[in-house]
C-alpha cells in the first residue's frame, strides 16, 4: 500500500469516527488529505471502498500482530499478556478505528463484511485456543463468550473516562488478564 493510500485510510477512519460514514464526503476526505476528491478515485473505488479496506486492514493487522506474539510467547501465560498487551495498545492508539468498526459496519459492502468476519473470528479464536490453555475448566463456547466479553471491555476505550494513559494501559491489563484467568 502506498503512503497516499494509507494517509487516506487513515483521514477517513478518523472523519468516519467524528461525523459519521454518510457524514463524509470524498470531497471531505480529499479536503483533508490535501487532493481534490476525485483524486481519491485513482486509489479506491469510493468511499465504502475506503471503509472496506480500512476495516479489512486493521482486522489483518490484528491477526497477523496476535498470532505473532502467541507464537513468540515462552508459555500460555506470556502468550495472553502478549495478546492482553496488543489489544489494549491498539485499543488505546486507535479508537478512530473502534468507533468506525462498532457504528458503520452495515455500511461494509457485503464481500469486505465477509473478509473482516472471517479475520475476527480468527483473532477470536487465536484468544480463545490461549486461554483454554489457561482454562482447562472453560468449554470452547464459554472461552470464546469470555474472550467476547473482554474486547467489549477493551474496546469501550473510546467512550471510557481517561486517567491518562499509562494509567489506563495497566487498569485495562489488569482487569483483561484478571477476567480471562479468574475463577
């Protein structure tokens, strides 16, 4: 991807995450990006286009960065922190892209809808296999409701009272790796 496209991905997703998708123009967009709209055109084939592949790429980057701190873990246990460690950083950088996920997605066309389901129950069940591993006790349906539960904790950053940001990372740690592994 080139760094125009990515500076438009990005302009977007915050102009999506303030004013909402039918609230954005590509005119709006390419204001905001220093290009006139129909410039946008030489790069995406619109503006559910643009949505499509912010939404489609952050699902990717989630997968591909989770699987690979699982992966590089010693044991299950570092493999949540690093799990726990990667979402609340996300959560925390990118609440633009939180917001755009939780209001627009019936605004996705339906194959990137299909394409961001696909990489999220994936990401889901990334979470779920290291937890289980914690959890012996937890059926696959009770991992993955426990996984569910935790992302809706750590994605209501966007909406949560800040105490600052240090301060947030760790309450949010804390209270992630506190719901996955308690009784």
């Amino acid at each position: 991807m080139s760094a125009r496209q990515q500076q438009i991905l990005d302009t977007a997703a915050r102009l999506f995450a303030e004013r909402g998708f039918h609230g954005v123009s590509v005119h709006d967009i390419g204001a905001a990006c220093g290009i006139s709209g129909p410039a946008l055109y030489k790069h995406f084939a619109g503006k559910a286009d643009i949505l499509g592949r912010s939404l489609t790429q952050i699902s990717e980057r989630l997968l591909r960065e989770g699987r690979a701190r699982a992966e590089a873990a010693a044991d299950a246990g570092a493999a949540l922190d690093a799990l726990v460690d990667w979402h609340v950083d996300f959560a925390l950088t990118s609440p633009e892209l939180i917001v755009v996920q939780e209001r627009e997605w019936r605004n996705l066309p339906q194959a990137a809808r299909k394409h961001v389901r696909d990489r999220q129950l994936a990401y889901i069940d990334l979470w779920v296999s290291v937890v289980r591993r914690l959890r012996d006790d937890l059926s696959p349906d009770e991992g993955r409701a426990a996984v569910q539960a935790v992302f809706g904790l750590l994605n209501s950053t966007p909406h949560s009272a800040r105490i600052g940001t240090p301060r947030m990372r760790g309450l949010l740690a804390r209270l992630a790796r506190a719901a996955l592994t308690g009784p």
